[in-house]
C-alpha cells in the first residue's frame, strides 16, 4: 500500500510538471503571435496612415491647380472680352477707314482725271464691279482690296468715238490669262484649253488676248468654253485658225460671238446649246463646220456662209427654230441628214447647182418653208428629206430627178418661175 501511494504521489507530482511545461511552451508562442499580430497590425496603420497622407497631399496639391486654373481662365477671358469689344471694332473701323480714303482719293482727283466716256471696272481678285469715269490709266488698284488685276472696259461702245479704241485695248491690256484660263504651249504656239469658271463667273464680255507670253494664241481647246452660262460676248484675235469640239457648248446667254479671218475650222458641237446667239457671221477662210456645230441655236435668225464651204455637216442647223434664210456658198456639193431638220421658221431655200445629194430629213419638219430650188445635178433625195412641209413647192427643170420625186411624195411641182425663184 505505501508503495502505491508513492507511486500516485510520483505520478501527482509529474503531472503538474507536465502541465507547467504545456503552459510554458503555449505562453511564448502565443505572445510571439501576439507580437507578430502587433506588428502587423502597426505596419498596417503606418502604411494607412502614408497613404492618407499621401491622398491628403495629392488633393491639396490639386485643390491650388483647379483655383489656380479657374482663375487663369477667368483673368483671360476677361482680357478677351475686354480686348474683342475694342480690337475688332478697331481693326473693322480702321479698314472701313482705308477703303474710304481709297474712294475718296479717287474721287477727289475726278476733276483732273474725268473721262467723258463711262467704263465699267471689273476685280478679278475680289470680283467687283464698279463703273466710273475716270481715266482707264489712272486707275491703278481696287479700291476694295487694292488688288491690280483689273479689266476695263467702255459702257457704251461706240466705235465711232476715239476713246474706244483705248477702251479695248485698255480691256485686253487688263486681261490676265493665268487668272481667266487655263493654256498650254505647243511648240511656239498657245491653246486655250479651259476657262476659270470662278473668274469667268460674273464676266459678260471676253476679249482672249492675241499673245500670251510672247507667242500666238492660235486654237481653242475642246469644251475650253463649256458651259460658261455668265458670258454675253466673246471676242476670238487674229491668229486663230481652229475652234474644237464643244468648245462653247451650252454658253446659254452667249448673244455674239467675234471670229477673226484667220480662223479655218469650227468642229462638231461647237456651238451646241447657244439658246441666245442671234447671228453670226463665218470668216470667209472657214473650210469645214463639223456637225452639230449649231444644233439648238434657238435664237440664231441669220448666218453668213463662207464660200469655201462644200459640205452642210450632220445636224449643222438642227433645231434653229428662228432660222428665216440662209444663203448657201455655190461649192456646196451635200445636204447632209437632218441639216436643216426643225427650221421651223424657214421660209425658202436655193440649193447651188452643183449639189448632188440631199440627205434623209434633211428639212424635216420645215413647216414654214414655201418653196425650194432644187438644182438639175441632183440624184439622190433621202427619206422623209420634206416631211411635214405641207405648203412647199418644188422648182426645178421638167423631166429631172427633181420633178420625179415631187410626184412620188406628193408635192406641188413648178418649173414657170424656177428661174425667178433661183
């Protein structure tokens, strides 16, 4: 029994041994994690504490900019507001002020530099036009934007008077090519190949100079002209031999156009679409007119054939609803189909006696047309060549192809007064 009670006291006393020893190794550690915990935790609160101060900084640091930018544009659109309410007003007083001076001065020596004559001033630069009578030499810029580019050019053109003939030259002196259309140099000759239509655009009359950087102007360009709608009347110099396709197609208000004797050829479609051209007179060295060349000239009631002319060209004079006469050159050889198709206003034809073929519709819907020569040497009359020309008679000689086909169409046939009529 004493033994076992030793051994329980033993065991009782080994047993705290133990649990102090639990107890010692489980206090360090759980203050060593306290510490780490402690630790962190500071490390944590210092870095927060870094960061709000770093925030605390930043936004401070932005707060001064914005004022600082809120202010700056403030102070300058103030000085803005402040400067645009005088500098402007200023600078537009000041330039009203210049151009003042300028007419002014221009009209303040009207008495020394008056001209009897009026002449219309063009800008080309600022497209101004003004009319005055001072003396074409005096006047020396725009008084609208000082520009020298200037075309001058009489009010009333009378030729008659001497200062006219300054006047042109004055006006061809003043027109710059650069500015009014394109050229090209071809060998030692210039051609004009395109109008500037923003120079041309408030332009009625052209005068193309004779010369352009010393060489002759000789040709006019395909659609050089095209659709000029602005242009009233233009003048071709001496040296022109050739006008090409289209080039004054669709020149809707184009009344007169100027041909120097020079010129030789006139192509196709030239003139197509010049409602208001009245009437026009073919240099005498004109050869060849290409077809359509006067197609829809309404307002066309007279022309003057070249005698060099062999040929009436396809369409020549299609649609010339005011076409009342035409006298035809004696070379011509050929009515070409629809020539003379839509002359409404046709009154009478002499073909020349050595024509020898009149082509289809060539008088197609002539409904004015009251009598036509038609000369023994013809053999060939196309179809529908007098349609619709109801009150026509034909003169000829009797027993020609003439008398024949008046038969077969229908036609009033006379031989009484032919020779009369021619």
């Amino acid at each position: 029994m004493k033994k076992i009670k030793k051994d329980n006291l033993k065991e009782q006393a080994q047993v705290p041994e133990k649990k102090e020893e639990a107890l010692s190794e489980e206090k360090p550690e759980k203050k060593e994690e306290a510490l780490s915990e402690e630790k962190t935790e500071k490390k944590e609160e210092a870095l927060s504490e870094e960061k709000t101060e770093k925030k605390e900084e930043a936004l401070s640091e932005k707060n001064p900019e914005k004022k600082e930018e809120a202010l700056s544009e403030e102070k300058p659109e103030k000085k803005e507001e402040a400067l645009s309410g005088k500098k402007p007003e200023k600078k537009e007083e000041a330039l009203s002020e210049e151009k003042t001076e300028r007419v002014s001065e221009i009209k303040s020596d009207a008495d020394e530099k008056e001209d009897p004559v009026e002449y219309y001033v063009d800008c080309v630069s600022c497209c101004t036009e003004w009319k005055t009578r001072i003396k074409p030499e005096k006047i020396t810029a725009c008084p609208f934007c000082g520009s020298s580019r200037l075309s001058v050019a009489l009010a009333n053109d009378n030729a008659s008077r001497p200062e006219a003939s300054a006047g042109k030259s004055y006006a061809r002196e003043y027109n710059r090519p650069a500015d009014l259309f394109e050229y090209s140099v071809e060998g030692s000759e210039v051609c004009i190949r395109k109008c500037n239509q923003n120079s041309l655009r408030f332009r009625k009359n052209l005068i193309v100079p004779e010369t352009i950087n010393g060489l002759p102007v000789t040709s006019v360009f395909k659609d050089a002209f095209k659709s000029c709608d602005k242009l009233v009347s233009v003048t071709l110099p001496e040296g022109i031999t050739k006008i090409g396709i289209s080039a004054f197609y669709g020149c809707e208000n184009l009344k007169s156009i100027g041909l120097p004797e020079s010129l030789e050829s006139i192509s196709s479609g030239a003139f197509y679409g010049c409602y208001s051209l009245e009437s026009i007179e073919l240099p005498k060295n004109v050869s060849f007119l290409g077809g359509r060349a006067f197609e829809n000239c309404y307002g066309l009631k007279s022309i003057t054939m070249p005698e060099k002319i062999s040929d009436i060209s396809v369409s020549l004079f299609y649609n010339c609803s005011k076409l009342e006469s035409i006298t035809l050159p004696e070379e011509i050889m050929t009515i070409s189909k629809d020539a003379f198709s839509g002359c409404r206003a046709l009154k009478k034809v002499v073909l020349p006696p050595y024509v020898t073929t009149i082509g289809k519709r060539a008088f197609y819907g002539c409904v004015s047309l009251s009598g036509v020569y038609i000369p023994e040497t013809v053999r060939r009359i196309g179809v529908l060549a007098f349609y619709l020309c109801k009150d026509v008679t034909v003169y000829s000689h009797s027993l020609t192809f003439a008398e024949e086909y008046a038969k077969n169409e229908g036609l009033k046939f006379s031989t009484k007064a032919f020779i009369e009529y021619a």
